[in-house]
C-alpha cells in the first residue's frame, strides 16, 4: 500500500503560513480556556433565578412594607428603574409567584427594596407582610419589565400617574432622576383615598424641596378630615391644569386596572397618542370581572374541570371556577408552570389548550400564531368551561 505524499510544504506561501501558526500557538490565546464563559457574565447580568435574604422590613404605613433584599455581600445585577422581580414561594404546599416593583434606586447595588401592600384576602401578599422575617431568604427573579424610562424615544417632560402602591416603579425612577440630577422635567400625580394611604410622602415632600424640576401633586378620593391634597380623581380637568405641554410630553401610569382605563381615557380625552401613554399592569384576578367584554351571564363561581395532560403520559384532573385563572389552578394543584409578570404580556406562562373556551381580556398580549396554535396565557386565562391543556 503506497504511502500519500503530503503535497503542502510544497503550496506557496505555505512555509509562511505554517510559521504564522507556530507564533500564534506559542503566544497567542487560546480560546478552548475560555468556554462557558460568555454564558456566565450573562447569568451574572441577567440571571434567571436569585437567592435573596430579608435584611430589614420598613413599616410605610398600617398596610404596606418595604422588603430590604440582599445578596450576602454580593453586588446585584443592575436594573433599570421601573422594573420588577418576580418572587417565587411555597405557601401552604403551593408554589407559587408573584412580581414586585423595585422601589429602591440603581445607583446603588448593594440591595434590592421591595415595597408590598396587603391586598384583600391576598394570597401572597398577606404571606409577605405576616410571615417573612429578617434572615428569610426569598426565590426571585432577575430584573424583568419594560416599564422604564428611554431617553431616546420619551422626551424630557414626563407625568407619572400613580394610584395605591402603584407609587412603587415610580419611587425607583424619581430617586435615581433627582439624586443623578437629570435634565428632566417630573410631574407625579399620586392618587389615594386618604393621606394614611399614601406612601413615601416625606420623601417625596423632601425631594420636591430640593429639585425644582420635580413637582407632585396628592390626589385624595375619600381625605380623613385634616388631610392635605387635592380632592377628587386624575382626570382630565386635572391633567389639562398642571401640563402645559401636553404633546410634548410622555405619561407613564401603573395602580389598579380600573384606575388605569380611567386615566387612558382622560388623557385621550385630551388628545395624547397612545404611543405617548406608558402602562405598568397591577392586576388582581378579580379585576376581570369588570372588563366590559366579561359575559355577564356566566357567574365567577361557576365550577369547571381542567383535563391535563402532561409530557410523562400523566393525566391530571383539577376541579376549579370561573373566575379563577388557569395558571393558579395549575400551581394548587402542584403543577409548576413557567411564569413572571402575571399579567398576560411576558408570554412565560403560555400552555396549550387543546378543548374548551377561555376568557383572556385585551391586556393579555397574546400573539397571533398562538391564538392560531392554540396557546393561552394561563395568568390571564379563565375557565369559561371544562378545559383540555397540555403543559410539559
């Protein structure tokens, strides 16, 4: 059997290159030592998964707290202001998850803050403010949301209309614009029904002292008797007597759904593009009762079953109602489905209904090819009858 010649010492330039390969091999990088690591500076900037620890709990007031999260001495990933994390928590043998603003300011990064208000009969809302202590450690996310400020695209005169503790993203943004002394025109209109209500009101008084570029204005709908602010509701009368520029300027609004439409309304009342108007969902699964497109001859109470078939072959049934949303009859029954926001718009949540009917309001974003494949938003998802899904 004849030997091949190697014929490439005799290609031109050859020798030239072979000597190339010699330096680069002796002096050079090798990349090989570098693998996996540009998957761990992303996990480090945006991981999917913390392990925070409750240094402090701050009373704001009779029903809200600030949660002080840290991470044992380590920096955390950074944020944009607006933003949330979505915990994650067994309660009662259920897992299950809920997103929070981030109040605190990213100018800092040695913790995260927090702020929780009890919602009635909440879940997880009752959990945080009753049972978490000092030294627990809590499961979140990084830091997800589109709720943010972009130079490029929202001008520099901008009105926040807050309503409850929808005053929480927008506590994150005026800290980190006042103390970076942007060049930034703010106004926050912030509703409530009373001044015990309300949160942050020292601070917010303080800030408005020291930057003349920030204003707020108290908007109270049932004052206690004493209280300061202006009486009423953010609406067009309202809106049209404080911003002077209305065209040039972007609105931002995150509280109540019923809060939110009304104040869409007002200021396309006063003819602000949509494009000019920001939303941040607080939806509680009660909200959807009062969308106008709800069938008012279904009742919320109505039972329903859910027919699941997993990926195993396993078949799992769940007894449920109306007016409870698919992912949390999934996450009862002991069935974890990816999720964040838990408002219909991240998309985390989607599953596949094979059979049934589902009401899903117009704020669950939806895409068409999964309206087409049939996928739902299972946060925002109601069972208007007996459900077939498939989940992984």
């Amino acid at each position: 059997m004849s030997v091949r010649q190697d014929i490439r010492p005799a290609l031109k330039g050859y020798q030239e290159i072979k000597k190339e390969m010699e330096i680069c091999q002796k002096y050079g990088r090798d990349y090989r030592h570098d693998r996996g690591l540009k998957a761990a500076i992303i996990d480090r900037l945006h991981p999917r998964q913390l392990e925070l620890t409750v240094s402090e709990i701050i009373t704001e007031n009779a029903h809200a707290k600030t949660l002080r999260l840290t991470a044992n001495g380590r920096a955390l990933p950074s944020f944009l202001p607006g933003q949330y994390l979505s915990l994650t928590m067994d309660i009662d043998g259920v897992r299950t998850s809920r997103p929070y603003s981030i109040s605190s300011s990213p100018t800092q990064t040695a913790y995260y803050d927090l702020t929780v208000g009890r919602v009635k009969d909440g879940f997880v809302s009752n959990y945080l403010l009753d049972e978490v202590k000092v030294g627990d450690t809590l499961t979140t996310s990084g830091p997800l949301g589109n709720f943010y400020y972009n130079p490029l695209f929202h001008g520099q005169k901008l009105v926040f209309l807050a309503g409850g503790t929808g005053i929480t993203p927008f506590m994150s943004m005026i800290r980190t614009f006042t103390d970076q002394n942007l060049d930034l025109d703010i106004l926050l209109l912030y509703g409530c029904r009373s001044v015990k209500d309300a949160l942050f009101l020292p601070e917010l008084r303080r800030r408005a002292e020291l930057h003349t570029n920030f204003k707020f204005e108290l908007v109270l709908s049932e004052p206690d008797s004493g209280d300061q602010g202006r009486r009423g509701l953010i609406d067009a009368s309202l809106i049209k007597e404080l911003v002077n520029d209305m065209a040039g300027t972007t609105f931002y609004i995150c509280g109540p759904s019923a809060m939110q439409e009304f104040c869409t309304s007002q200021l396309e009342s006063l003819g602000v593009r949509r494009r000019a108007i920001r939303r941040e969902a607080f939806i509680s699964p009660g909200d959807v009762l009062n969308d106008p497109a709800w069938p008012k001859d279904i009742s919320a109470d109505n039972p329903v079953t859910l027919t699941v078939q997993r990926s195993s072959g396993e078949i799992v049934t769940i007894n449920t109602r109306v007016g409870e949303p698919v992912l949390t009859a999934l996450e009862k029954a002991g069935l974890a489905v990816p999720n964040a926001c838990r408002t219909g718009e991240c998309s985390l949540c989607r599953v596949k209904m094979t059979a049934g009917k589902v009401f899903q309001p117009n704020s669950a974003l939806v895409r068409q090819s999964d309206r087409l494949l049939g996928y739902i938003h299972s946060c925002r998802a109601y069972p208007l009858s007996d459900l077939t899904l498939v989940i992984q």
